[in-house]
C-alpha cells in the first residue's frame, strides 16, 4: 500500500514538554523549550514532532490527567506559545501532532466536578457513576473487582453522593462516559476541534481502544485469586462500540488532512487491530501495538519478571506482527522501540555497558530505521539515552505508574526484602521514569536542560558522555548514524517504508536478518544483538544482484562478510 499520504513517509519525533528543554529556568521543560530545538529536530530528518500532553493539568499522571482541554499548563507556557510552536513546526516544513486523552479527565475538569456533584446533575451521566455492592458481612464493595492499570481498585468511593465511579488510571482521571452523545460530542468539540483549528496536523490517541465499555461492567475472571482486584483488560480494551465511536470521530476530523495513531494494548488479534486501520474502515490512520514494547514484561503485571527475560525469536516474532498488518491490507502501520512510556531501547534490548552502548544504539538505529510503516523515535532515542543508573535510590523514580506498583508490593508482601528487592531489580530495568528524565543537550551543569539546580527529575550521571553537542562533533556518533539512516530510508523508501518485510533466522537466538523486498529492488539487513562475534549463514548477497549501498554500524568498512561484530549492524541494498 504506497499511498502517498504524508504521514506515511513520515518520520515522528516524540517530545515529552517536561524533560525536553527548560527555556525560564524553573527547572521543568516548557513550550518555549521545544520551539527552540525545532532546527535540531529537522535536522535528524525528523518530518513531524508529536508533543506529549501540554493542556493543564494538575500532573497526577504527568499530563495524561487533562483538567482543561483548551488551555496550557501554565509551567509550560500559554496558548500564545503553542501558536508560535505550531507556526515554528509549519515555517519549517514540519508537521505536529498533540496528545489527545479522551477517555478520562482530570478529576479538577469543570466536567466532573459538576458530574460529582449532585447525583441530579445534568453532567452525572457524563462519568460513569455506580452504587455501591455489598458483601456477605454487609460490607460495601466496589461495584465489580476490576484493578486499575496503576495498580490499585479501579473504583473510588464518592463520600458526598454516596456511589464510586470507574476510574481505568489514578483515582483522579475519572472514565467518560463514551454512551452518552452529548458528552461525546463536547469531547469532539474542546479536545478535537478546539486543537484542529488552530493548526495541528493530527492526534496521538491515547488509550483509543478503552472507550467503549462492556455492558453492565461484568467481573473479570480471577487469574491471580491472591489479589483483591483483577486486571480486566480483555474487557475494557476493545469494547462493544468501539468502532462506531472511531467512525463517528474520524467524521469530525475528515475536513482536516489530519494524521492519527491510536494507542492500541492489548489486542493481540490481528483481525481486531485490522477493523481499526484498514483504510476502508476509515477509522484511525495507524496504531500503536504494544507486541514490542511488551517483550519481556510480565503477563499478570508489567513489573513481574526479571530483567532481560525475554529472547530474541520472541522479539523478531513481535516485529512481524506489526511489519505483517500491511502484508496483503489496505492498513497502515507503525514502528517503534520506545516512548515516554516505556524504558531505553538500549538497556532493554541490547547493551548499555559502557563499550557496547554506542554499537547498541547504532544497530538499534539500522533496526528502526529499516522497519516499514511510520516511524517514530522518542526523544534522547536519536542519542543512545540508556536508563536511569541502577546505584539511584528508589525515591529518584517519580512515576505514579512505577511508585504505586513498589507500594502495592510493600503492602502485599509486608515489606518482604526479597519481594521488593524484585520490585526495584523489574522497576530498574522498566519503569516509565527512564524515558523521563531531562534530555541530555550538553555537558553545561544540568546537562543544558535548565540553568537552575533542582530539576524536577535529576539529571543522569552521564550527561558528559552522552549528550547532543558532544554527538554533533562526532562523526561516529549515535546522532550521526541517526541521520544517515534516516537519510537512506528516505532514499529508499519504496524499500524501506513501504517495502515487504520478511525474517530469514527466525529461530537464532544471536542474529536478526530479514529481507525488505519492493518491486524493483532488495534490502538485506543483518543485526547482531550479542557482545560476541557471530558467524552469519546467510545467501552470499554480493552475487544476488548489483550492490547499491553497504553500511555497517561499526566504521565504514563492512569487514568481513561471514561474520558480525559485537552488536554490529549491516545494511546491503540491492537492484
Ligand atoms: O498509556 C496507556 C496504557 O495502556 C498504559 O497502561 C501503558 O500501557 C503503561 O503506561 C505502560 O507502562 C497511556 C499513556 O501513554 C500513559 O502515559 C498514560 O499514563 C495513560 O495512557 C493514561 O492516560
């Protein structure tokens, strides 16, 4: 599918406003920041920026809790300053995207605070409100045994009305209530339209598959019989009215030559992902599958596993599912390694020792880099940002995410060292906090972040060593390669973008070696993911074709061709 929608082509620079650039010196990012790093963004060859949540906030879950749709943070700037950054992406040639977080809001929202009220409230339906139950000893419970995604009961009881409402997140991001019209259509009106207007190109959908819930909000099965509440994805992901809702919202923004990407967890069947980004479905653009980002996490929790517990045919089996959507559909897909959501691709998938980290990053680039549909890279991503070090206290972790799960053991386990040791040991390794720390610019005090000391994340050690200007000097440089990559999808990218993806060593637990094959031309890339050599067994490219292009991550030679270095990448494109 080779349509030539912009935002196929498109290469997606996600900032967190937060952590990018701090331009007041209050020691938090801000809107300013981002405008002013707008020339370095181009330059990586980045086409569009995508700005994690900017709206005001009272930040119990950094943004994603929207107390008022059609104004800014005030830390991060006002309404003036998104029109200038607006402006400054368009002037520039490049395109923007916000966040949009409809499915709950803030409790503070004007919506809910007249929706809690009083039980008579015009807006009471607006949020999804239930009596108590009660159980066999009369006491009151929830209205059934759903956890929320931070760890703790997906209900809160109202005091002054006497009934709890859904909250999927924090107890402050209450659930809208998605079957009411009237409430569906203000959420088009001030989340959607208000934005639109003034000049976005599109919208990240936050949690686009939650909005529609099963009727009569049934129990979850009981997996874990130990735990007070159950996790009850598989039935608030997908619900029943999903699609129709979508339809109804893309309506609202077909007059716009909008972009959306959804974000999709938990939908592993391909024929529901499909109903969402089949073009003929005319639903969302693209999504966000999770098959990725979930290698080596948990299945019950995110946090229950150890580091590294995962293998490489699993990961290669987790690229196929979103590399296949486009095999045969008139879909559209994404690719992706990391966002503010998740931890550094590099201490997660490859290596951020000291001598592996900068081969690490470059063959994660080749990888990203060579994958088809939208590509999106986060912020710090363009540098090998790794994650936070291990010796930094627990209390330097500032996610509600990552600090609700370390308390829930605590309270589950009493304090069992060993249980938490693990908590701390999975949190290290895959918290949401080492994608948020401040964004390394230079080797100034703070990184070139912020001029003032108490930032509101701590700044990472290694600052010095890995940061932008010393990378810009650096021809070698992760950044570099970066670019040049970026440069070469561009070049190629009937190949690269829209090419046919297909895996050659399956089943190798060291190299990853996949074809992208397009009408008229072939690409073999080769990765290895271990710190040794490794022999490669593979057709002798040189003879399948002309050679027109061999790039390796180490230096510019391609070394020998039977083997891969250490974390070594290498890119053969054929005729
Ligand atoms: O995340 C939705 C989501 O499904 C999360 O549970 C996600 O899987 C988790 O963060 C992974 O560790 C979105 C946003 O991306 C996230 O930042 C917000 O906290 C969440 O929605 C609520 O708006």
């Amino acid at each position: 599918n080779t349509q030539g929608k912009w935002w196929k082509d498109g290469v997606v620079y996600q900032v967190y406003p937060a952590s990018f650039m701090d331009s007041n010196g209050d020691g938090l990012g801000d809107i300013r920041g981002i405008t002013s790093k707008l020339d370095y963004i181009k330059s990586i060859g980045a086409t569009t920026i995508w700005v994690c949540p900017h709206y005001d906030s009272p930040q119990f879950d950094l943004g994603y809790d929207i107390s008022d749709y059609e104004s800014v943070f005030p830390p991060y700037g006002t309404l003036q300053d998104m029109d200038d950054l607006i402006s400054g992406c368009h002037s520039r040639g490049l395109k923007i995207i916000v966040d949009l977080v409809i499915n709950h809001t803030s409790y503070l929202h004007k919506w809910f605070q007249e929706s809690r009220s009083s039980k008579s409230n015009p807006k009471r339906d607006w949020y999804i409100w239930r009596p108590a139950k009660y159980n066999a000893n009369g006491r009151r419970i929830p209205p059934n045994n759903w956890r929320s995604n931070f760890s703790t009961n997906a209900w809160t009881w109202d005091e002054a009305t006497q009934e709890y409402y859904l909250h999927l997140f924090c107890p402050e991001q209450p659930d809208l209530n998605w079957e009411n019209p009237e409430t569906r259509k203000a959420i088009y009106a001030s989340a959607i339209e208000f934005w639109l207007k003034k000049g976005v190109d599109g919208f990240r959908v936050d949690t686009v598959n939650m909005y529609s819930k099963p009727k009569d909000l049934p129990d979850a099965p009981i997996i874990n019989p130990k735990a007070e509440h159950q996790g009850a994805a598989s039935l608030y992901c997908n619900g029943p009215r999903m699609h129709e809702f979508l339809s109804e919202m893309h309506d609202v923004m077909a007059p716009y030559d909008t972009m959306t990407v959804g974000e999709c967890p938990n939908t592993p069947d391909r024929s529901k992902v499909l109903k969402y980004v089949s073009a003929a479905e005319k639903q969302l653009d693209m999504v966000f599958l999770f098959d990725v980002v979930d290698v080596g996490q948990g299945t019950e929790t995110k946090y229950d596993t150890t580091p590294r517990n995962w293998t490489l045919p699993v990961l290669k089996k987790a690229v196929n599912n979103s590399q296949s959507l486009i095999i045969g559909t008139d879909a559209w897909t994404t690719s992706f390694m990391e966002n503010h959501d998740q931890a550094r691709s590099i201490s997660r998938f490859a290596s951020d020792a000291p001598e592996h980290r900068v081969h690490s990053g470059r063959m994660l680039a080749m990888l990203n880099a060579t994958l088809s549909g939208t590509l999106f890279i986060y912020q710090g991503q363009e540098i090998g940002m790794i994650n936070m070090p291990e010796d930094w206290p627990i209390e330097e972790y500032k996610d509600v995410e990552s600090g609700n799960f370390y308390k829930y053991v605590a309270r589950a386990t009493n304090s069992d060292p060993v249980a938490l040791a693990k908590a701390k040991a999975a949190i290290q390794h895959l918290s949401r906090d080492h994608a948020r720390y401040p964004m390394c610019w230079d080797s100034t005090p703070q990184g070139g972040f912020s001029t003032n000391p108490k930032t509101w994340m701590r700044v990472h050690d290694l600052t010095d060593e890995i940061n932008v200007a010393q990378q810009e000097a650096d021809e070698g440089s992760v950044l570099n390669f970066w670019r040049r990559m970026l440069k070469v999808r561009q070049d190629y990218s009937k190949l690269l973008v829209h090419g046919y993806y297909e895996v050659l060593d399956e089943k190798n637990e060291h190299t990853y070696s996949y074809w992208k094959t397009s009408k008229d031309s072939r690409a073999l890339v080769v990765l290895n993911f271990t710190h040794r050599a490794q022999d490669l067994e593979l057709p002798k490219v040189e003879t399948g074709g002309r050679l027109n292009l061999a790039i390796s991550t180490y230096e510019h030679s391609t070394g020998a061709f039977d083997s891969l270095r250490p974390y070594e990448g290498r890119l053969y494109i054929l005729e």
